[in-house]
C-alpha cells in the first residue's frame, strides 16, 4: 500500500471525521482524558474503524465495523504467564489447523457467562457458514473467555455491545491481519458478497441454501460479526472483508447494516438481553476520539491495560463461553 490513504467517516455521536486509513507515514499518539494511558508513541499500521451506520445526510455510509490493528513492531511482549492458555484452548493460536476449521452443526448455541449475568446465543449456520464456523471453533476452544465489551454505544444512529478482542496480545495479534503470522486463512472466505449468507435483504433470503431459515436483520437482541471493507490486492475481488473474531450485539435498531452485509448469524435470549443493556459505557474508543479505551492499547497490554486503570472499573467482562447443547 502505497502511502497513507483517508476518508470520512461518521462516528456513532452523527458527526464527521477525517482519519487516516493507514498511518505508515508516522506515528499516532493514543490519548484520553479518561485514563491514565502510556504517553509513548504509539505506531500505528492500519486503523480499521469499529462502527458501521449511516452517515450524515448527502455523505454516504460507514465502510467499517471491524477490528482495531496495530504495527506487530510496536508491541510490547507480554510476560508468559499473561499468555498462557490450558491446553484445550491453545488450537485458538493457529486458526488455519484442521482443528480450528470444523465445520458447525446446523444450530448450535453458545453460553456467556458474564460479570453481569448470562446470555445465550443460538446460532444458524445457514445464515453465514463461513463466519458460524469460525465463531463455532473460536467458542470451543475458549477464545472468548475473559473478554471485555470495551465497546457499549448508545446513541441515535448506533447502539451496539462489541467485543471479540482477547486480553491475551499472543492471541489477540493473530487475528490481528496485519500481524498475524497464521497466512490468509485468518481473514474469513469466501468473502461478501460472494459468501452464501441468508439474511433479511432484498434477494439475501431465497433459494435452497436459506430454506426454512429465519432470516434476520440487526435488530435487537442478534448477533453479528465485525468486519470491514479494504481494498486489497490479492484478495477475491480486491476487496478484503478483516472478518476474523470480533463480533458485535445489536442492542437496538441497527438495521441500516443489513445493507452492507453484517449478517446476524445468532439471537440473544430476551433475559440474556436485560443482563446485556446492564453493561456500562465508556464512551467512544479513544482512537475515534472518545474517552473509551485505546483498542491500540488493548492489543498491546491486553486486559491487563483494562484491569489496572481506574477509569474502566466495572467494565463488563466474559467469565467462561461455551457451547451448549
């Protein structure tokens, strides 16, 4: 990529902002009012946006909900006790193994216990099969075990609980694609719109494939994964969709994303929803501006980052996500 590119975008408060697509061309300097952060430069490769909603009128639409991903140079190496995994969750290190491709049952659903009660996602393959797979294996070898929702928006054009980034950097940084060292099976293909998806579209819940399948839209209560559109060479239509891990709850009316191909894969248990509107806010991520968390900073430290600043107190965090029958 030759040099940085910028576009606009709109943040979840409606407003504009220009921002780098890709920094090479210098360092950024991740800061927040909120929180006591690292004062060091932080080099950034390439800033991936983590929301997707209409923008101001006349301005176009978002182009990304997605990880944040940050220059594997510019991370500090975490002591081995931060990162070590029991043994059943080590495959999650090495998402091209055989182990980390099983295909998922049909309908399965996952269990999040959490530090404000549990909800419970039931999931249809049908609706994406590439990104159910992944979810399917990231939950079986205990990917998202304490994870932070870093990311609670409540606002007019976006309401949304993100996560999906792991406290662990050994792990977190190999679904990062622009660090990982795992090849290109990290990103998910086959890629939209070449994906087979069922979903509540215009023409995106017919034929065989989506038969008897309830077809969502990001309402309320489902679940979808993060992802971004990146114009990248090599990649099916030159387009690189940076879905790997990340996943985000609709927790209101987000159905302006169903045109861009966030394709909810699961639905959230009514009392699992109640427990999910109890996770606090912190704004923003600091990267957008906000006084959120720097995503940069959470690559780089993990939960650690999170967990020995004041500012987060409370954050809601995953206990244990498993698969329930």
């Amino acid at each position: 990529h030759g040099g940085a590119r910028r576009s606009t975008v709109a943040r979840a408060d409606g407003t504009e902002l220009r921002l780098r697509a890709e920094l090479s061309l210098g360092s950024s300097t991740v800061s927040s009012s909120r929180a006591q952060q690292p004062s060091a430069a932080m080099p950034v490769a390439r800033a991936l946006l983590l929301l997707c909603a209409l923008a101001l009128a006349g301005v176009g639409a978002l182009r990304a909900l997605s990880a944040f991903t940050v220059d594997a140079s510019s991370l500090v190496t975490a002591a081995a006790g931060d990162d070590a995994l029991p043994e059943h969750e080590e495959a999650v290190r090495h998402p091209c193994s055989p182990e980390m491709n099983r295909r998922a049952p049909e309908t399965f659903a996952a269990r999040f216990s959490t530090s404000y009660g549990p909800f419970t996602a039931t999931c249809v393959r049908a609706r994406a099969p590439v990104q159910a797979d992944r979810f399917y294996n990231l939950v079986a070898h205990g990917y998202y075990d304490d994870n932070a929702f870093f990311r609670v928006l409540h606002t007019a054009t976006l309401n949304i609980t993100q996560f999906g980034t792991s406290g662990r950097p050994a792990v977190s940084n190999v679904y990062n694609y622009t660090t990982t060292t795992e090849g290109k099976c990290v990103i998910l293909q086959p890629q939209p719109p070449d994906m087979p998806l069922c979903m509540a579209q215009p023409g995106r819940c017919s034929g065989p494939a989506c038969a008897g399948v309830k077809c969502l839209s990001n309402s309320r209560g489902t679940l979808s994964m993060s992802t971004s559109m990146e114009t990248t060479k090599g990649f099916p239509n030159g387009v690189t969709w940076n879905a790997t891990a990340e996943l985000f709850l609709n927790t209101g009316d987000n159905s302006r994303l169903d045109q861009y191909l966030f394709v909810p894969i699961c639905e959230v248990d009514e009392a699992g929803m109640r427990n999910v509107l109890k996770f606090p806010s912190f704004g923003e991520v600091a990267e957008l501006g906000g006084l959120g968390p720097s995503l940069g900073l959470l690559y780089q430290d993990g939960n650690r980052y999170l967990r020995e600043n004041a500012a987060w107190d409370g954050m809601a965090f995953t206990q244990r996500v498993q698969l329930v029958a």
